[in-house]
C-alpha cells in the first residue's frame, strides 16, 4: 500500500483551492491469487449448503481486551446513565439500542455484535499502515472527539498514543469497556440531535462508520465545523457496504446480486438514511458546505475474504470475512424485517446461501470505503 497521501501545503503536494477537493486512491490493484484446484472445485459445487454444514456457521470469533470507562455528560442530548438508557431493545434475542434515542440505527449493541465492530477497527489499522488516521493532525494535539465511539476501541488507542490529549468518545449505547487510559472517557449521546460542546473545542473530530445512521449528512459537518477549533482537522471514513467485482465473478443469480446488494438500496426508503455515502458523495458534499478547506478524499477497496494476490490485501480481506461471518445476522436482521417484512420466510436460508458465496476464493468481491478530511480555516 502506497504512503500516506502528501498533506495539502507540503512539498510536493497539488495545488488546489482552499474548497477543491484533492482525491487519492492509495491502494494497489485487487489482484485475485491463483485458486488451488481443491479451491475450484469447492467452488463449483455451487447449491445450498451441504448437511454438515451449519446455517449459522460462524468463523472463529474475535475478542478485544480493551478497557474502557463511560462518562456523562448531563446536558441536551448528553444525557446521564439512567435506567431508560440501559432498557434495551429486544428482537429476535439480539439487543438494540434504548428506545429513548429517536436514532434508527440498525445495528445491535450486543457482544457479537462488538466483536464484529473490533475486528473492524484492527482491518481499517492495517489498511492505515497502523496508523488511526490520515489527516496531518499534530503530535500536541489537545481535544479529540470520537464520533460514533462503538466499543471506544479506536478511542482508546488514540489515548494511548496521545497521552497529553483529551479524548472524548460518544455513541448511543455504553457499550464500552469500564477500565480505560485516564485521559480517555465515553459519554451517552446522539450525534444527529444539536451538540452541546462550545465552539471551536475540538482540535480534531473523528467520525467512522456512521452509513446507516445519518439522515442529513451536511448538518452533521456543519455541527463538526462548529466544534473544530480554527486550524483543527474533521475526518470521516465511510463504507458502501454493497458489493462489486472488477472481474464478473459475482453471478447475476448470485445472493450478493439478488439479496445482499438490492437490500441496501431499498433500505433508504423505509429507513430515511443513506447506505450509500460514498457513492452518493455525501462526505465530500457536507465537508465543502461546511466550509472546511484542503480537503482530501482518499479511497479504497475492501476486498471480502483472502483472495487477493497482496499480502497485506488479504490480510485486511480475511479479517473483513470474519467481520460478517461473526455476526452477518446483526447487519441484516433489522433490514430484513424493515424491506421483507417479519415474517417472511428464508432468513436463515438467505444468509446460509450468502456465508457460503462471500467464503468461496472464487468470489472477488469488494466494498468501498473513503476517507474525507478537512481543516477548519
């Protein structure tokens, strides 16, 4: 993978206008391995799943032992550890964030499910060269504020490394681990409503993963501008999580094509939120009317299990199978419903066929993924 792209006013580095948008691609090209002869005929065999073989089939689970502490902040949104916000959801055994949070996220907050966010953030490191951002933050940076924390893994690590700096995590559910680096802390909030922080407090704001959850992607850069002191930075990394091949190997009769991918388009509809942030451009867009400047977009392929020919490609693409493999159920459940309805039957079915497709070396499927960031002039 190529170094980390020249910042904006460097060396060497384009020139742009303060609100043009410089994009880079810093990847190799997704080339697939040459597949065994046991790995064709694998394969091929093609159909349901075999009798032994486990619709819901799980890879090797992962674990993070991170620490972490939950804090409060008991103004507006921010709101304290009350018995409503721990009386979580509960459908089909998985558990959903408080219904006091007018959010209509679709993912569960339950451990599976935090597994599945921690294996994310080691794919995303690696893909970063093991570095938690992009943007030219300085090494005497102060405030950060973490976005959409999850299980506060990327908060913590950030703490770590920047020991000086305070680092504020937020998310809808305290999910977080109690043990954490003292400059590290977690608060109850909800980043769609007003927030509450002064002004120009943060001098970088970290925002990941957020499809699914924002209806109006310009106010949430406009709320980020606010808080972004002068000379601070904004990033954001998204994921179109609808699959595509540069080699026609997803078939046209595949789950990919005729579940997966159509689920994510007509979601939107019902739900009133985007799957699509990156094809949509909606980062790019909320960053220029904010008012940020050297922008930077950089873009990447997320390949689906280890058939790239690059090492380090699969690498970030095994640890991607095990993402869905761990938990496919907690993405789709609630998207299931919403688009199929209840009670319509095939769930299981559907995800056995999709565990076994997105598992075959002979599948060379991709998401996208961007990083876009911005200083506050």
């Amino acid at each position: 993978m190529a170094d980390q792209p020249t910042a904006p006013g460097a060396p060497n580095a384009p020139i742009n206008s303060p609100h043009q948008t410089t994009t880079v691609t810093n990847q190799p090209d997704l080339i697939a391995a040459p597949q065994t002869e046991e790995e064709v005929c694998e394969s091929s065999a093609g159909g349901p799943p075999g009798d032994g073989e486990d619709p819901n089939y799980d890879e090797d689970s992962y674990s993070s032992e991170s620490d972490s502490a939950v804090g409060v902040d008991s103004v507006s949104s921010s709101n304290s550890i009350t018995a409503s916000i721990m009386e979580y959801r509960n459908i089909k055994g998985r558990t959903y964030h408080s219904a006091k949070h007018e959010s209509k996220y679709f993912t569960p907050n339950d451990e599976q499910q935090m597994e599945s966010q921690d294996i994310t953030h080691h794919y995303l490191t690696v893909m970063l060269d093991d570095r938690l951002f992009l943007a030219p933050v300085p090494d005497n940076v102060k405030r950060v504020l973490d976005v959409g924390t999850g299980t506060g893994i990327w908060a913590i690590d950030m703490g770590d490394k920047y020991p000086d700096a305070e680092v504020i995590g937020t998310d809808l559910s305290p999910t977080q681990p109690l043990w954490v680096p003292p400059n590290v802390k977690f608060e109850i909030d909800d980043c769609t409503k007003e927030w509450t922080w002064p002004e120009g407090y943060f001098d970088f704001i970290h925002m990941r993963y957020l499809f699914g959850a924002i209806s109006d992607w310009s106010e949430l850069l406009h709320q980020a501008y606010r808080c972004c002191a002068p000379g601070g930075w904004v990033q954001s990394c998204e994921c179109d999580i609808a699959m595509n091949s540069d080699d026609d190997t997803i078939r046209p009769e595949s789950v990919i094509k005729t579940f997966w991918n159509p689920l994510w388009k007509e979601l939107p509809e019902k739900l009133g939120v985007s799957f699509q942030v990156v094809e949509e451009g909606l980062q790019n867009k909320g960053f220029e009317e904010a008012g940020f400047v050297d922008i930077t977009e950089v873009n990447y392929k997320l390949p689906i299990g280890g058939w790239p020919l690059d090492r380090k490609l699969a690498e970030i693409g095994q640890l991607t199978l095990l993402t869905l493999n761990n938990d496919i159920e907690g993405y789709t459940l609630i998207p299931w419903n919403v688009v199929y309805g209840e009670e319509t039957p095939g769930y299981q079915e559907t995800l056995a066929y999709m565990r076994r497709e997105i598992r075959s070396r002979s599948t060379h499927a991709y998401m996208s993924i961007r990083y876009v960031y911005g200083r506050k002039p």
